[in-house]
C-alpha cells in the first residue's frame, strides 16, 4: 500500500471510532500517525479497533453505519499492524477507563452521613479504582455492608438519604438512587465538561446540587434526580503556586452549604475560600473572597446558625469568620500552629524517624459541635508509618460573634487517612491507610 494511501486510510478510521473514544484518543493517535510513517500495518490495527469500539456499549454513543464498516473491511483486509504496541496499549487503557474496578486495599477518601436513617455511605479510591459502599449503622459499633457500586471520591449523599452523587471513569458526577440500599441504581450522569472533580455538596434541602472542579463550580437542580438541570456555572479557579491545578491538595470537606442554604463556600485560588450567594441558585454570585494565612484550604465548616465560617488549612491554621454581613466577612479568630501540637503514634510532636517526608504532613476533619458552642478540630499525623497515626482533637469554645476560648486537646491512637465528623454528634469516622476498612470512635 501506497504510504499516501495508508496515511489518508489511518485518519479516515480515526474519525470512524465512536465519539467517546475520539474525544479521548484522537488527538493522542493523530500525534502518532504525524511521527510515524503509516503502513498497511497501520490500516489494518485501526480498522480492528474501530470495529472493537463500535461494538463495545461502553464506547458506542454513535453508531458507525455498516455500509461504512464493510468498505474499512475491504480495505484492511490486505494490511497489517505496524503501531501494534501503541495502538494495543491505547486498547488497554480504553478499556480500563470504561470498566469498573473495585477498589481493594484503597482508604477511605469520603463518607456521607444521614440525618434520618441509619445509613453511611462510604468510598474507597478514585474513579476507576473507586468503590462506594452503603452501610447499615444502626449499631455504629457493627456495621453491616449492605451494598457495594462503582464510584470514590468525591461522594455526598442527599438529606432525604435517597440519592449518591459519586464520581465516573470520565470525572462526571453520577447519581445513585439508595432508596432501596441494599440495590442501588444508577440514575443519572452529570455531563458538565469540567477538568478534575473535586468535591460535590447536596444544600440542605436537597434540591441543588454544587459539584466542584479545578476552576468552576457547577450548581445543578436535582429536584428531580433522574431529570438534573444545570443551573448556573461560577468562576471558581483554584490553583497551585506552579499553577499546576493537578497538584492542587483537595480535600472531600474544601466545598459547604450554609444550614440555611442560602450561602456556598468554596476553595479558591491557592490561598482564599470564595462565598457565593446561591439563594436564587440560577443566578447565584460571588459575595466576598477571604484569605488564609497560607496553605490550601483543608477543610470548611458552618456553625449551626450559619453566621460562623470555619476554615483550616494545610499548615494547620483555623481561622474563624463573621457571616453577619456576609458580603463583609471578618475574621474573629486566628489559631496557627496546630501541626506543632499534633501528636504522632509515640505520643511526641516530633518523630525519630520520618519515614515519608514527601507525603502529606496530616489530614483534617472540622465541626461545629450541636449548638455551635464548641468548635473541634481533629488532626492526623501519619509520617512514621503507613499503618500507625494518632488522632488529635481541639476543642474550642466558640462565643456567638466567633472568639474561640481556650482549647483543650485530647488524643487517640488511630490512623485516619481522613477523618470525618458526623454532623450533628460527636462522631469520628476514618480509615486505617491501604486498608480498605473504616471505624467509628466517639469524641471525648
């Protein structure tokens, strides 16, 4: 085959893979064909994963009419494969995007709590490594798995404890119905064309959903979960120093509605939390801009008449805010330093030996307590080892306009990959790291 030929032949079988496969592939192969001499090798490997494509579902968003699919046949059925490892490699990877693989020995990265039945959902790893499990914990000292689905991290479950917003292979939002938990059922997907899902946050009523990407926040209406409506996009980038958003440290609790509902913080920036007025989601704006002392906004917490913002950040800082004006916010309360006091598994703030330095120096977990009269922060620390860490707890009290009191510190020896407080109690959930496996402790 003429080498004119087989490079016109290899573009036009590009363009014959489903739309999917295109839009995640095409340019990737079409760079290949540019730096490399097409031969009837070439033809024929593409035809193959052409035809493979189509009659894979998973890939199959448009169909490839057969008058075409015949003339490619007659075409390839002279050539053979000379891109056979990139192009089975390409295969392989195309696979594994569009198929679920449960997670196994992967930590726990998000939890979703009930507020009125007894149920916890839980996820373990990211997209194609990433599993949600539905948990029975009417008895939180046994819990029972009652299902397990396709999912990870980002993972929020709904107030009416009836819909899952989880993550899919191609970092869309998938919706779950749990009404029934033993047998969930996928529902919907949320195709918003955003980059690097992050965090996604039901508001109190459960009608509005805000999903979070490295640079917007989508609001959907899912009053109807089967049927969302995408409501209004914001503006929300949040970088890293090297502007590399993939280094950006995102953490499950970086994205919160306010009890009301009227008001959505957001990480932002590398250094700032964003507050959005969302009382009329469709025509949601941005209210004000708050900073941090430095580091990436960890965590994000309300209190429970929504005039006090939490927020914690990865250098172990809390800082407490004013809502009276929530155009206005002020800060009334600035404790840093919170690393210096954690502990590690041997009880010291120092370790004699840190056994991975690169890592992250701690994970975090804010709450307001009930009441609001009391803000706690749990903090972990896990340089030793992988499989040892201590919990500790600050507990502050908090006065209605935001001073904090004096703390009082407490500690547990449990490694948490990430801890989470169950709004509304007093209880901690996390994950020993790589053990795919939680538990639940009581604050002190």
């Amino acid at each position: 085959m003429r080498p004119g030929l087989a490079e016109r032949l290899s573009r036009a079988l590009v363009s014959w893979h489903p739309r999917r496969w295109r839009d995640r592939y095409g340019e990737e192969v079409l760079d290949v064909l540019d730096q490399h001499q097409p031969t009837a090798r070439t033809v024929a490997n593409l035809w193959a994963s052409a035809v493979s494509a189509q009659l894979d579902p998973a890939w199959r968003t448009d169909r490839l009419l057969l008058p075409r699919l015949r003339r490619a046949a007659l075409i390839a059925a002279v050539a053979a494969a000379s891109l056979a490892p990139v192009l089975s490699l390409i295969g392989y990877q195309a696979w594994r995007d569009d198929h679920w693989h449960p997670a196994a020995g992967e930590n726990l990265l998000s939890a979703g709590f009930s507020a009125h039945a007894a149920i916890l959902v839980t996820a373990f790893g990211q997209a194609i490594d990433g599993t949600d499990m539905v948990w029975d914990v009417t008895d939180l000292s046994r819990p029972r798995r009652l299902s397990q689905f396709e999912g990870g991290q980002p993972t929020a479950l709904s107030p009416d404890s009836r819909t899952v917003a989880t993550v899919a292979f191609d970092d869309q939002t998938v919706l779950w119905n749990v009404t029934d938990p033993t047998h969930p059922a996928r529902i919907a997907t949320l195709s918003a064309g955003g980059s690097g899902l992050r965090g996604q946050e039901f508001s109190p009523d459960g009608r509005v959903l805000a999903t979070g990407y490295y640079d917007q926040v989508f609001l959907w209406d899912v009053t109807s979960p089967a049927r969302p409506r995408l409501l209004r996009i914001l503006d929300a980038p949040a970088t890293s120093p090297a502007g590399n958003s993939n280094a950006v440290p995102f953490s499950p609790q970086d994205i919160a509605f306010s009890p009301g509902g009227s008001i959505l913080a957001s990480a932002t920036g590398t250094d700032q939390v964003t507050l959005w007025n969302v009382t009329d989601p469709a025509r949601a704006y941005r209210l004000a801009d708050v900073d941090s002392p430095g580091g990436f906004t960890q965590a994000l917490a309300f209190s429970p008449g929504g005039n006090l913002l939490a927020v914690l950040t990865s250098h172990g800082a809390v800082l407490v805010y004013n809502l009276a004006d929530p155009a206005r916010p002020v800060r009334t309360a600035t404790v840093r330093g919170l690393l210096d006091r954690a502990r590690y598994p041997d009880g010291h703030t120092q370790p004699d030996e840190v056994l991975c330095a690169a890592c992250t120096p701690a994970s975090y977990a804010v709450a307001f307590a009930p009441g609001g009269h009391t803000l706690t922060v749990v903090v972990d620390r896990q340089e030793m080892s992988a499989n040892s860490g201590r919990d500790t707890i600050f507990d502050w009290p908090v006065t209605g306009s935001g001073t904090l009191g004096t703390a009082t510190v407490d500690a547990r020896d449990v490694a948490d990959s990430q801890p989470f407080i169950a709004p509304g109690d007093r209880t901690v959930s996390g994950s020993p790291p790589d053990s795919h496996a939680w538990h639940a402790w009581a604050l002190p």
